[in-house]
C-alpha cells in the first residue's frame, strides 16, 4: 500500500497554510504584488481612467491637484457615476470581503469608487462591462485592501 505524502497526524489548519505559502510563492511577482484595481496611495498622481473627486454629498469633480500619500481606506461600487449618489449595498459581506454580483444596470453602468480617507480624495472609474462580480478584501477595521472585479 502507498504511502501519504502528508502525515496523517498534521492538523487540517497547517496543512491549509503550507498549500497558500506554496501557492503564493508560485506565482510571479508581478501577481503577488497587483494591488486590485486601486492604487494604493495617491503618491503616483492620478492613474488613467479615473476622475478624482473631493467626497461629499455629492462627490464634487475636482482637477488633479499633485501627488499626496493619503492611503485607500475604502472602496465602493455605485450604479453611475459618485455624483450620482446611488450606491450599491454588497450582495454578501463578512469582516475580510464584500462582493457584489454585477447584473446588468440598463443604460448606466457599474462604476467602482476607490477613497482615500486622510485627504477626501476619491478616484471613480466604470467597471469593464463584462464583469460579472466584484469584490473588496479588507484588514483590520474595514480598511480596504484591494479590489477586484471578473
């Protein structure tokens, strides 16, 4: 009879974090480095594609203004643009990820709203139309991590 390649005595909960070790040390630096579809920090200016925003109620377009190194603290999706004001609650929410499911929004389209609290500084975007779900990781208290859609 063949031997397991795993001890039958390791923990379900070790073995799990050894597979993520080796599955992130497969991947090429460039993915285990992609921050999502917000930049980090504000440091590098604005990134194509985006319009910047001062956030209120509503958000206000505002010419880029230079660099700053306010952190993303929060992102969101919103059925046309921020000024708009009509926010997508998720579809499902746990302490470390929302996720909305994309379902198609008739003549407006999904944009996504990365904020960055220190400066009131929003970046807004549309969603690339054949996503069909999207989602945010959070660390700590609801601080964004990174965002993605598919």
């Amino acid at each position: 009879m063949p031997r397991s390649a795993v001890p039958s005595d390791m923990p379900l909960k070790v073995m799990v974090a050894l597979a993520a070790v080796f599955a992130a040390a497969a991947l090429p630096a460039s993915a285990a480095a992609n921050p999502g579809l917000c930049p980090a920090t504000l440091a590098a200016g604005d990134p194509a594609g985006f319009t910047r925003y001062r956030d209120g109620n509503p958000p206000v377009r505002i010419e880029a203004h230079g660099r700053s190194s306010a952190r993303l603290s929060s992102v969101r999706f919103s059925d046309g643009p921020p000024e708009e004001i009509a926010s997508l609650v998720p579809d499902s929410s746990t302490g470390k990820r929302q996720t909305w499911v994309v379902r198609g929004s008739g003549p407006t389209r999904l944009f996504l709203s990365c904020v960055y609290g220190a400066a009131s500084i929003l970046l807004a975007k549309p969603v690339d139309p054949a996503a069909t779900v999207c989602q945010v990781d959070y660390v700590g208290n609801y601080v964004a991590r990174r965002a993605s859609c598919r």
